[in-house]
C-alpha cells in the first residue's frame, strides 16, 4: 500500500543464459501497469522493446538479441516508475555455426546463405555452399578456451563464410592437433572442391534447359487463344456471349411464372412472420420475463437471459429486434439501480455483498459497485463508532447487568472465525469486578459496546477489501478472468485509499476510548468531538482492568484477521497508556485505602505482640498486586511498562507514599484522644493479685486501652513491620516485577523507624519521668538529712515504690511484647540511675550512718535493675557511688551486706520479673 509508484525492480530471468534470440521469461516487482506502460526494456545493452510481451506486472516475456556485451543487466523503464533495476544478469552464448543439412533445436540465422543464393552471378546448388568439412580431413578440436582465441584475433571470426573470416582461427579452432601432413592433404582438396565448382555450375545450367523450353511453349500457346478470341466483333468474345444467353433465359422465366411467384413470396413473407416470431419468442417475452424474475429476486436468471440477449441481439440491425431490445435494455437499467440500492444498504451481511457486487459486474454496471460498498461500508462503521458514544453521553442508554452484555457481546465473537478464537486463547470477557451487576459504569458499558461495534463489523469490511484485491468477488474459479484482472488493477489503484480507511477506523476508535479514559491526551479540539465524560463515574482500577482487557480482545481481533501491524499500532499505543493509568490509579486508591485502615483498629494484641493492622496492610498492598497482574502481563507485540523510566519513577513515589500513609495511620494512632477510655486504669493495682496473669485471655483486648498501652502496640507493630512485613512487601513486589524494590524498602524502613523513635521518645517520657520525679521527694520525706539520720536497718519505702513503678511499667510492656521488655526498661533504668546520681551529687556531706543508707539503697536499686543496666546507667550507678564516702571498716560493710541480702528476701517475688531466666512468654 506504498502511497507512490515505485520504479520497476527485476529479480529473475529464465533462463539465465543463452544465445540471440533466446525467448527469456522476466520476473520482478512493479514491472508496469500495463502494456502502454512499458516505455523501455534492455538485455546487455540491447533494446527488446520489438519483442516484449507485457504480461503482467511482475512478468515480461521477451527475445534476446544480438548484444555486443556477453554479460550485462536487464532493464526495465515504464511511464509510471521510470527507469528501473536489476538484481540478477544475463549471460550471451555466440553460438556455433550450423549447417544447412545440420539438426538444430533453435531457429537458424539463414541471411548470409540468403543473399548467396539471390546473387544470379553464381549458379551453385545451395545445398553445396557451406560443406560440413571444407578441408577433408578429420576434425581435431583443439583445448585452447573460447575467449583466449577472441583475445588474439580481436574482430576476426573462425567461420569460414563471414567476411571477417580468419584462416589462422580456424585452423587452430579444427585442427589443432592435425600433423603436417594431414595439412598438405587439405590443401590438394581445397584445390579439387574448387575445379569441381566451377565445372558444377555450367553443368547445372544446361540439366535444366528442357524445362524452360517447356514452360516458354504453353506461356506462348496461352495467349495465341487469347488473341484469337479478342478478334471476333459481331458477338463479342467468348464470355460475354455466354453471359447474354443466360440473361434472356433469366427474362423469359420471369415472365412465365410472375404472379405465381408473387402469391408464393407472401406466402414465404407471412410463414417467415410467424418463423420468426416462433424462433425468438425468447427475444420478445425477454422484458416480462425479466420482470417477473426481478420480483421474484432470480437475479441469476435475468442475468443469464440479458447475457443470451446480449449477444444474440446485441448488434442487431432489425428494428424489430432493435425496439425490443432496447426495452430490455430499460429493464436491466432499472435492475442495476435497484442492485446497487440493496449493496449499499447497511447493515448488509458479506455474502449478499459479494452476490450484489458479483451481479453489479455481470451486468456491466458502471463506476466500479466494489469500492462504492466498501466506501459506504466504511462511513456507516465510523457512524455507529460515534452514536455508540452519543447514546452513552446523551444518557439514552440505561446501566445494564454484567449478564446482559456478556449476553450482548456474545454475538458479536459468534462472527470471529474459530482460527481467530484459538489465536486469542478463549473468551474477550474477564470476570466482573465483584459488585453490584447493576452499577456497571457507563464508560465500561460503553467500551463493550464500542467492542462490538469493531469486533461485528471489521472483520467483514476487511475480508470484503481482500476478495476485492484477489479477485474473488467476481470469480472463484478464475473463469472470469478480465473481471478478475480489472478488479485486481482498481484494487491496486486504491490501496492507499482503503489504508487511510483503515486508519481512520482504527484512529476513532482509539479517540473514543481515550476521550472516555485517557481525556488529557488528546488535543483540545478533539476533546469536544470524543470528550464529555466528565460527569460520569471515576473508575477503579479493577474496572481499568477490564477495559484493558477488552481492548486487547479487541486488538487480537483485528490481528487474526491479518491486518498490518502498522494499522493496529495505535491500539497498541492506546493499551500502553490504558495500562501505566491503570498502575497509576491502582496505586492512588491503594493509598486511599491503606488511609481507611486506622478505622479497622481493635487493639487486639496476638502472641507476637501486634494488632491485625500489619497483616491487614499486607493483605491490601498484596490484593493491589494480585490486581495489578493482568494489566502489567506483557502480550504479544506489548512492551514491559514497568521497563519505562518516567513509569518506574512513578510507581516507585507511589508506593512509597503508601507506605508512608500507613506509618501516617499509625502515628495518627498513637495521638488518637483516649474517649471513652478510662484513663484511671491503674496496671499496677493488679500486681498485688495473685492470678494477674491468669485474668489475661487469649487475644488480649483490654477493656479500654490508655495512652501508654497504645503507643506500646504501635511500637510492636513498627517492629513487625521492619521485621517482616515491609521485607515480604519486598518480595511480592520483585515477583510481581515492580522496580525500585530497594528504594521503597529503605525509605519506609528510614520512616517507620522516626516513627518507632519517636513514640519511644513519647512513652519513655510519660513512664520514666514520673518514676524519676518521685525520688527526690520520696528521699526526703519526714525531713530526712544524711548528715544526721540513724543507723540503717533496711531500704527505705521511697526506692521499693520506684521498684514498685518500674515492675508495673515491665508489667505494661510484657502484656504487650516480651521484646520491647529490654529496650523499655533499660531506658527507664538509665533515667532513674541518672536521677539518683544527680540526687546523690547534689548532697554537700554525708554522715557515717547516712553514707551507709545512701550505699545499701544506691546497691539495692542496682542489683535489682543489673539485668537492664546499660553503660550510661552503669556509669551513673558509678558516679553515685564514687560521690559517697567509703567505707573503711568491716563492720559497716558486713552491716551494708546484710541489710542488702535482707532487702533481696523480702523483696524477691516482685524482683523476679528482672530475672532474664524468668522471662517467658505469657501463654494466651
């Protein structure tokens, strides 16, 4: 379908080599349309234009004349390409010369003997002109190659009656091998054969002189007669006596028998009346006949009739036949109007446009009824295209069921042929997103529509084009050959005509399903054409989906049929675009999504100490992926829209903004007002009851849930997340082929770790400094003074409340998650010891005893707390103690000891949640 006249292209020749006047078989490409065409055609330099034969536009046949160059190119120039080119060359044999009286497959140039034997001068036999041996002896044919010989004798030849005929060639061609003595013996028959010649020609002459003598003598007795006849002047000459006699015969016989001639004549005129009325009944009855068949829709048979009438009548000169003919004429100018009404009705099925055309052609109708269907075929397919989209936006359509347009759509793929069905891999249809069967958007219904529409009517459009271009609308047998050729000549005259078509249909349809989903990339004044969709519903990308997935039904369609895979490329184009939207959208409502997560919050904390919110944010980012599969599938002829660096760009910002909004739920969590929670629940009350770990079932769900224990779960969540979740996300995304696995990794790493700090922070803060807060106080209650206090006798009640206090926050956390119990409580410690250091620091002298309450109390809280020590806390229990006077005599430090190993007694059962070997998880 090239939009111009491309120069003619030879690509083979048979045979590929031979002598002058060899007839040659030419094939190639664009070889001219016609015989009018040809201008020019070359072999070896030689014009063959005398000899050509135009056959066809890829075949030539011609005769090879006689060329100077023994190889060369074949050239073809017509008025349309102009002058062409050649892939392949013909070789020019010389041939040998042949004798008269030798055998030879192929017709001898006789001119040379020719114009020997026309020369009167010489009276030879021509049969004794050209011997097969002029020497007489045996011929030795020498082994020195063909062209070495033309090489040394330039312009000569061996041929012993050319004018350039070389003695010394000839010899060395014949008899090269022959001794000298056999040369000797040539040259004595050279002499006889031409004492022979000479003695020939005179002999010959005289064997034929009684023949001469013979034909002179009856040329002579001719026209003595002749003369003798011409003298006679009464009655003329012979014939013209004879010639007299006859006509007074012919006179009388008229008079004889005139009025019984006369009455016989109308007799014969009036029989030949009824004959000829009797013998073309066929003729007369033809116009009503015609009618009838017309009426009855036997198109075949008006068609043969007017065929039959045509030729018999068709040049008739009898008024008679004439008139009536005419009126059958009339009749089968009012049946090709009807015709071509019926071919271009629409809808029309392809069988009765084939036999509409078919009868068009038989009849001679003019124009060419093909190509008007196919343009009326192609207008009303754009047509249906845009009222499917005016219906839709005017809202003449109402929303229908997903059965109903699978029900629709149904007999649109009855029309594909099965080949096409088996291409696609089964049914166009995807499984309706799971909602409602009446709320299908009107941009889906829309699509499906507009599937139809292409899928039920291209298919025949195209298959009508190709029995246009092969020749079969006309003829399946190839009978009607002249039919068959001018149908191919207009088909290739219009190629580019029906590829623009093409386009067009292609174009629109691409249009319209952009203007309902893709409207920012078309043109503004596109938009007002194939736009309007503004008010409608916005899709998911689970309806994305399955628009994608009508499309390419759509596109595998169309590529069964074997349509170019240029014309289809912007449905390609459109698939990309429809697909990186549908990514895009997916990802967006995803966010939305994973935002609505926080509602789903029960604060039911499992074994590992998280709530269901990582899972169920799993499940959403894996259901997202899940959706995704189908349009990230790369089919044939689709590119991999993740390989896109603008897409993968995208995608990855996207993804990590769902991230960041779930780690935005969970930090919105953590500052959700407590409500109805009664923020009086005090943890610690439920220490002193034996069974407070009993009361906690499977599943803990606390009546209300404080602060603290929130910002707890959150933290636990945040550690599941960096430990497991996001690398599982991490995983579904590289199976799924998602790029920048690794970026999205890191920074919802990075952000769920601030967040995981910061609620630390915010937790550290309310627990801890309460805690702290409540030594000073309780050091110094009842005007306590460490330079005059008593001798000790145990640790005072202010360090056992602190201890108290740092078992109930362990007591909070283990609730929650044994694996924040380290973290939590080292930094609690951390704070009380830095509280204690500070206190210790701050007082200006100790006395004896109060430098011994000071050490027990400082030891005790160290001992009780050393599981959670850390450097920091280790350093403030060191400076405390390095801030204390030491002890100098046993005595005080057996009295420390004890005092210290009686603290340890009374005080085991709480000290026992600081024990590591004690830690077990609570069974639930």
């Amino acid at each position: 379908m090239s939009r111009a006249r491309q120069p003619p292209l030879v690509t083979g020749i048979s045979p590929k080599e031979g002598a002058a006047w060899t007839k040659v078989t030419i094939r190639g490409e664009n070889l001219g349309t016609g015989p009018a065409d040809l201008a020019g055609l070359s072999i070896c330099g030689h014009n063959c234009m005398l000899t050509a034969e135009w056959m066809s536009a890829s075949k030539i046949v011609c005769r090879v004349g006689p060329a100077k160059d023994d190889k060369g190119e074949i050239i073809v120039t017509t008025k349309s390409g102009g002058l062409g080119t050649s892939t392949v060359s013909f070789k020019l044999l010389k041939p040998e010369k042949i004798g008269i009286l030798d055998q030879s497959a192929v017709w001898v140039d006789e001119m040379n003997f020719y114009d020997m034997r026309m020369d009167r001068n010489k009276g030879i036999s021509p049969l004794s002109l050209r011997p097969s041996n002029p020497l007489g002896i045996d011929i030795d044919k020498g082994k020195i190659p063909q062209k070495d010989i033309e090489l040394i004798f330039p312009g000569m030849s061996a041929d012993f009656t050319s004018e350039n005929f070389s003695a010394t060639w000839y010899l060395i061609e014949n008899h090269a091998g022959s001794s000298f003595e056999h040369l000797k013996i040539a040259a004595n028959n050279l002499k006889k054969q031409a004492t022979k010649k000479n003695e020939g020609s005179l002999a010959y002459v005289k064997g034929g002189l009684s023949t001469f003598f013979e034909a002179q003598d009856a040329l002579a007795a001719i026209h003595q007669r002749l003369e003798s006849d011409g003298t006679e002047k009464v009655e003329g000459s012979m014939t013209q006596r004879l010639e007299n006699i006859l006509n007074r015969a012919s006179d009388t016989a008229d008079t004889l028998f005139q009025e019984v001639l006369g009455r016989k004549d109308k007799a014969d005129s009036t029989r030949n009346a009824l004959n000829v009325l009797q013998r073309f009944k066929f003729l007369f009855n033809l116009p009503l006949n015609i009618e009838r068949n017309i009426q009855k829709g036997d198109y075949d048979v008006v068609i043969n009739d007017y065929e039959k009438a045509k030729s018999l009548f068709g040049n008739t000169e009898v008024p008679v036949f004439k008139k009536v003919y005419a009126e059958v004429e009339t009749r089968i100018g009012a049946l090709r109007s009807l015709l071509l009404e019926k071919l271009l009705q629409t809808p029309s099925t392809l069988h009765d446009q084939k036999r509409y055309i078919r009868y068009l052609s038989d009849l001679h109708a003019p124009g060419d009824p093909a190509w008007q269907c196919i343009d009326a075929q192609h207008k009303w397919i754009l047509q249906l295209m845009q009222n499917c989209r005016d219906e839709f936006i005017s809202g003449q359509r109402v929303s229908v069921g997903a059965l109903d347009l699978e029900e629709t759509r149904s007999s649109a793929l009855g029309r594909i042929s099965h080949a096409a069905s088996l291409k696609r891999g089964g049914s166009l249809r995807s499984p309706q997103p799971s909602t409602s069967r009446f709320e299908t958007p009107q941009q889906v219904q829309f699509v499906e529509k507009l599937s139809d529409v292409v899928i039920g009517q291209l298919p025949n459009f195209w298959k009508l084009w190709i029995s246009y271009v092969n020749g079969s609308l006309f003829s399946e047998t190839g009978e009607k050959s002249g039919q068959v050729e001018k149908s191919k000549k207009n088909a290739r005259q219009r190629q580019n005509d029906f590829k623009k078509m093409i386009e067009e249909l292609t174009s629109r349809l691409v249009k319209l399903v952009r203007g309902a989903f893709l409207p920012a990339t078309l043109p503004q004044g596109d938009l007002r054409v194939y736009g309007g969709w503004e008010n409608k519903t916005e899709l998911t990308g689970a309806w994305l989906t399955q628009i994608i997935h009508t499309v390419r039904g759509c596109h595998e369609a169309l590529s069964a049929l074997e349509i170019p895979n240029d014309l289809l490329q912007v449905i390609q184009d459109l698939l990309l675009d429809l697909r990186v939207h549908c990514l895009m959208v997916t990802l967006m409502h995803t966010a939305e999504d994973v935002k609505s997560l926080a509602e789903k919050e029960d604060w039911v904390v499992d074994n590992e100490g998280i709530t269901s919110l990582p899972s169920h944010f799993e499940q959403c980012m894996v259901q997202m992926l899940q959706s995704l599969k189908e349009p990230m599938e790369i089919k044939v002829g689709e590119i991999n829209v993740l390989q896109l660096d603008q897409v993968q760009d995208q995608a990855a910002e996207l993804s990590v903004s769902i991230m960041k909004v779930f780690i935005n739920c969970l930090d919105q969590l953590s500052m959700k007002s407590d409500g109805d929670i009664d923020a009086s629940l005090n943890i610690s009350m439920e220490l002193s009851s034996p069974d407070r770990f009993a009361c906690i079932p499977e599943g803990f769900r606390p009546t209300s849930v404080s602060t603290e224990q929130r910002l707890l779960i959150i933290l636990s969540n945040c550690h599941y997340l960096e430990r497991r979740t996001f690398l599982n996300l991490a995983d579904h995304f590289e199976k799924h082929g998602l790029t920048g696995t690794e970026k999205i990794t890191r920074v919802s790493v990075d952000a769920v770790r601030e967040l995981d700090r910061k609620l630390f922070e915010a937790y550290i803060e309310r627990r801890a400094d309460p805690i702290a807060g409540s030594l000073e106080p309780g050091i110094y209650a009842g005007y306590f003074d460490w330079r005059d206090c008593q001798t000790p006798t145990g640790v005072r009640n202010y360090l056992k409340e602190a201890l108290v206090n740092i078992i109930t926050v362990h007591a909070e956390v283990f609730t929650v998650s044994k694996d924040l119990v380290p973290r939590v409580l080292s930094r609690i410690v951390e704070s009380v010891a830095d509280e204690m250091c500070r206190l210790m620091q701050c007082v200006s002298s100790f006395s004896r005893n109060g430098a011994l309450q000071a050490r027990l109390e400082l030891c005790a809280l160290r001992d009780a707390v050393a599981t959670y020590l850390n450097p920091n806390s280790n350093a403030s229990f060191k400076l405390a103690l390095d801030s204390l006077p030491q002890l100098h005599s046993g005595g005080d430090k057996k009295l420390v000891e004890e005092l210290l190993n009686k603290f340890k007694s009374s005080m085991q059962l709480q000290l026992t949640c600081f024990q590591p070997s004690n830690i077990q998880p609570v069974k639930r």
